[in-house]
C-alpha cells in the first residue's frame, strides 16, 4: 500500500468507466480551450464546482459572497446592538404601582394578618375594598373603576400570594419564569425567552416572596442554606437561591406545568413524534418495559415521562421518587415520596438512594425516579432487576450512547466497588428502552430517538434504533422542519409485547 493509499503495482482496467479521485484530466492546447469556452460558457465555479441549484428557475443562483455578507452583517448587528435588560414600568401601571406603595403601609395597620390569612381571596377583596376606599380619602386620591379593580388585585397578591409573580403563574401560555434580581425577570413562551413586563420593589421584596414559596412546603432558605428546592400547590417547580451565592440578588427559577395532564396522543399532535412513535411508546408503557427518558434542561423529559405514565395499568401500585416532587402521574393508586435535606446541623438528611432501598419494602408495582444525578442509579438498577418490571426515570445526556455512558459514571461515583464492566452487563440487563428528547433551537421539543438495548458483545453496550428524527430543512421564520424515521428493525423487545398480546400492533408500529 503506498502513501496515498493505492495499492502498489494495481493499476485500473482500461475499460473501467468509474472515474478515479485525483485522476488528471488531458491538457488541452490553448486553441481548443478558446473554441470550447465560446461554444458552452463554463457556469461559475467551472465545470467542477457548479452552483447550487436555486429554489425557483426564474431566480438568479445566490453567490457565495452574497451569503457571507448576510451571514457578517447578522453578526455585527448582534455585536452592536444594544439589548434592553431591566423593565421600566410606565403609565397606568407605573400609577397603580406608586398608588400601592403608599396604601400598603396603612392598609397593614387597619388588618389583623392572622384573620386575613383564613380567608380566600374573593372574601379578602370583599373585605378590603372599603378600607382601601377610606385608605384612598386620607390620602386625598381619586380613582377611577379601573384603577380601583388594578390596585385591588396587586394589594391581594401582595399580601396572599407571590407578588408580581401572580400575573405570570395565571399565564397558560408561559411555561418558565426566571427572576434574575428584583429589576429583571424573564420568561419563556413557545419556547423563546422574552422579557416580562414585572418588576420587585427591591431586594427585600423579593426575598421575601422567595422565602413564602419555600416555607409552604417546608423547607428554608436564608444565609445559611442559600439554596433551596420546592414546589408550588398546581405542581409547578421552583428553584431559589439567594446571596451571598447569587450576585445579583435573589434568582427564583420556576418551570411551570400545564393544568391539563399531557397525553402521549397531545405530544404527537404537537408535532413531537410521528404516529408510529406514539403507539411504540404507548406499548412499551403498557408491556412494563424499562424505560430511560433522556434529555437536556427544559427539553421536556418531565412531560414525557407524565404522558408515558397515563399506560401503567390502574391496578398497578405506582410509587414515585423525587427531591422535589413534581410528578403528576394519572393513576389512582400512586403515592409520592420525597427526599428531605439536612438540618441546620447538617443531620436528618433522606436521599434518594434512602427511598428507593425503602421503597423495596412497600410493595410496588412500579418504581418512578424523576430525576437520577448519582449513586441511587444502581438502586434504581437493582429494582429493575429484582421484579420491578416496568420502572422509569429520566437523566441528564444528549444522546442514548451517552445515557449509557452517564449511568455507568453515576454507578461509579458511588462507594459501590464493582467492576465497571459489571456496571455495563447490569444496565444492559436492566433497561429496555432510552426516549430521547431535545429542545430545538425554534423552540419546538421533539422525540428525537427511540433506542433499544439489546445486550453485551464483549464489554460494549450493543443498541438498536428503532426511531430518528432527521433535519431536513428549515422555514424563512426559522421552523425546524423535518421527518420521524423508522429503522425498520425487528424489535428486540418484541417478546416482552408478546406476553401482553401487542406483539403484532409492535411489530407493525416500528417496521
């Protein structure tokens, strides 16, 4: 073999009509150049690179040039534009906002809080609405029918519920909201961050509200525990952490949760995954298959494994494991489990691994991880194995090789001395199925693989694909458009849809 990688002394058949790479072309005399270049003129490029073909005949075919500049210029205007970052309230609301701050300190001194806290928050505007009238005349203010109802409803919220944040928890349409200090909150809808229009008096308002959404779960966050985990009544996360930690002041994350539980059949009819996806999924919920959702922040492993969950059998025991419980399954018989940090003395702390060793002792059907991050995976993995059929859980990676490859580090990290490749045979033999999902960059969430896991071949994880979504192309308003393929395989899990009669419907759905 020769350097450039042709075999030395092999030389191609005369007759070969396969055009060899690096081949040379006859020189031609200058004479027989000028007579070919006036007879056909040659496109630009040459004959050798033509131009790429334009969408409509009649259009002229876009330069190289042309598309670097649209490309340079689009970064020069992101690099010189100057990007508004706090809101400024203004007019009607700014007015409303200033008449508050003046009512709420003699509106606190005419309420008995304790009285106030057992009402709901019709009886509370009932009750407040003619002190805050007498509240008004001292203070030689008039307003009129709308600002009335405005300035109502932003004294409730500020007394019973979460302050400015109460307009956007009653938003459907947003689905994040991230509070980064008192003068910058921003959210997210349909997938794109935007700047919402709310602001916090100062830091202390805002702590304040923070430390009212963790206390109502019963946790705490202060100086001393600057980080904290909690959840709100409809289900919706919430994450806080607070300074010296965040320098900006307090930071409150909240992902919200649609009222309306998601099904498998809404995530297709969203454009999240094909026909056949949904009933390979809906099977493999139904047939107690091991199932590993995988994904990044926010790309909807959650929802996923909610939607998945509404399979499970009713007469199955469910039992859930979470640190901050966020779940929703839709079974009757589903009890949710919590971790529970340390105390001030750093004692009395419950991991996950601790629920999940007690959870063995209750009896399930079904084991539920919302989330593994470390050594409770092979906790999770023994349950798989020791007639849990079924469980599920949702980790952190971006493909379903590296899932795999996540759960054996997780193993590791662990004090569990066991061969890695004991950890590899252990996985293989537990799981069945990784549901891949990833947020696009338009903001869309799409199921982007289905990968079986076969077994073992030495020491490698063998898997299978069974479902791809490809990139096709993309919309002048930036929609990602493209196709669910199937791999057209022979499921490897086709024995486990055997035993609960959807070998056929399984078959079908992924050929």
């Amino acid at each position: 073999m020769s350097a450039f990688g042709r075999r030395n002394g092999v030389t191609s058949s005369p007759g070969a009509s396969k055009t060899q790479f690096g081949v040379a072309r006859p020189m031609k005399s200058a004479e027989q150049a000028q007579a070919q270049a006036a007879a056909v003129p040659l496109p630009m490029g040459g004959d050798q690179f033509p131009p790429l073909p334009a969408m409509d005949p009649g259009d002229a075919p876009v330069s190289a040039n042309a598309l670097k500049a649209d490309a340079l210029t689009r970064l020069a205007d992101r690099a010189n534009g100057v990007n508004e970052g706090n809101y400024q309230a203004e007019g009607f609301e700014a007015s409303v906002h200033k008449i508050k701050e003046q009512v709420l300190p003699r509106l606190l001194e005419r309420v008995d809080p304790e009285a106030a806290a057992t009402l709901t928050k019709e009886e509370l505007s009932e009750e407040f609405r003619p002190i805050i009238m007498e509240v008004l005349a001292e203070l030689k203010v008039t307003l009129n029918r709308r600002e009335q109802f405005a300035l109502e409803k932003v004294l409730i919220d500020e007394l019973l519920g979460f302050g400015p944040l109460e307009e956007l928890l009653n938003d459907p349409d947003i689905s994040d909201i991230m509070v980064n200090g008192p003068e910058q909150t921003y959210i997210e809808k349909k997938g794109k961050l935007q700047l919402a229009p709310i602001r916090f008096r100062d830091e202390s308002h805002l702590f304040q509200i923070a430390q009212r959404i963790v206390n109502q779960v019963g946790r705490r966050v202060d100086q001393t525990t600057p980080l904290a985990d909690a959840r709100l009544k409809d289900g919706s996360r919430v994450n806080v952490i607070v300074p010296p930690l965040s320098l900006r002041g307090t930071a409150i994350s909240i992902r919200k949760f649609s009222e309306k539980p998601i099904t498998i059949d809404m995530l297709r009819d969203f454009g999240s995954m094909s026909d056949k996806m949904a009933t390979c999924l809906k099977i493999a919920g139904a047939c107690r298959m091991n199932i590993v959702i995988s994904g990044g922040t926010g790309s909807g492993k959650t929802t996923m494994l909610n939607a998945m969950s509404k399979m499970i059998d009713p007469g199955e025991r469910v039992l859930t494991i979470e640190d901050a419980a966020e779940l929703r399954l839709q079974q009757p018989h589903w009890l949710p489990l919590e971790t529970r940090p340390p105390n001030l003395e750093g004692q009395g702390a419950i991991t996950i691994g601790d629920l999940v060793k007690n959870a063995l002792r209750m009896r399930p059907d079904r084991i539920i991880l919302g989330e593994i991050r470390g050594a409770e995976c092979f906790d999770l993995l023994a349950a798989m194995n020791t007639g849990h059929d079924g469980s599920m859980c949702t980790l952190h990676a971006n493909s379903p090789r590296e899932c795999l490859g996540r759960m054996e580090n997780m193993i590791l990290m662990g004090d569990i001395k066991i061969p890695k490749e004991a950890i590899s045979r252990q996985i293989a033999e537990s799981v069945d199925l990784i549901v891949q999902v990833k947020r696009l960059r338009d903001g869309s969430r799409r199921t982007t693989n289905v990968t079986e896991v076969i077994g073992m071949e030495g020491d490698v994880i063998v898997t299978q694909e069974l479902f791809k979504f490809e990139y096709l192309d993309e919309t002048d308003e930036g929609k990602i458009i493209g196709e669910f393929r199937s791999s057209g395989l022979r499921p490897y899990t086709l024995e486990k849809a055997r035993q609960y009669g959807f070998d056929q419907a399984y078959l079908e759905a992924c050929l």
